[in-house]
C-alpha cells in the first residue's frame, strides 16, 4: 500500500466488502422474513446492519491512508 492514498486495487477491495455486506445483510434478513413470514421486517434491518458494517469498514480501511 502506498503512503499517498489508496491504490485502485484497494479501491476495488473495498467496494466489492461493501457489497458484500449489503448483500449478506439483506439475504440473512430476507431469509429470517421467509421463515417467519413477516418479508420488509428483517431484511430491511438486515440491510441496515449491512450498511454499518460496511460503514465501519470504510472507515477502517481509510483510517491507514490518514
């Protein structure tokens, strides 16, 4: 990694762990809606959680180029 700035290969890393978190919180929360029956509730939250996560891996990846 260079000291300037992320690089495009840590870029790419990046927005593919942040769609990989929207995507398994929306598909843990739609699962959890199948089972119960109740579909906006838990995928709405389970995206929500995804979007946090996501939130703090950002923040966590860029806090090394700071």
């Amino acid at each position: 990694m260079s000291s300037q700035g992320p690089e495009l290969g840590d870029l790419l890393g990046m927005g593919t762990s942040i769609a990989g978190c929207l995507v398994v919180g929306f598909g843990l929360g739609w699962l959890v809606d199948h089972a119960a029956g109740t579909f906006p509730a838990f995928a709405l939250v389970g995206l929500l959680l995804g979007i946090v996560a996501a939130c703090f891996y950002v923040y966590g990846q860029f806090k090394k180029f700071m």
